[in-house]
C-alpha cells in the first residue's frame, strides 16, 4: 500500500527513531512501512494518523 509517511515524517524533521518512538514500534518497522514491504494493522494505521494529526486517507492510498 503506497503512504506519505516518509515524506510526512521529513516536514516534521523526523527520523526514523523520532516516529518509531511516538508509535511504540521499532525503527525497522517504521522502515518497512514506509518502503511498502510492510502495512501496518489497522490500530497502527490509526495510531499514525493520531501522530501526524490526519486522517487515514490522508497518509495511505489502499489502490497503491
């Protein structure tokens, strides 16, 4: 599933660690994630869009 993480964690000046971190995940997670090889729970997806204050279709593109 294709996501605005990456792009959304730099304006925020993020690392990996940062947001890993704010989500009680690992950084390797965080990394998956935001190259594609992985998509997130439902619970994660949410708790994401919690961090960066938007809506989940905001940040994924389930058609990607």
């Amino acid at each position: 599933m294709k996501n605005r993480l990456k792009v959304l964690r730099a304006e925020r000046d993020w690392s990996q660690g940062d947001l890993a971190e704010k989500l009680g995940v690992s950084r390797q997670s965080v990394n998956a994630i935001e190259t594609g090889k992985y998509d997130p729970s439902l619970p994660l997806a949410f708790t994401i869009a919690e961090v960066f204050e938007l809506a989940i279709e905001q940040i994924f593109d389930p058609k990607g």
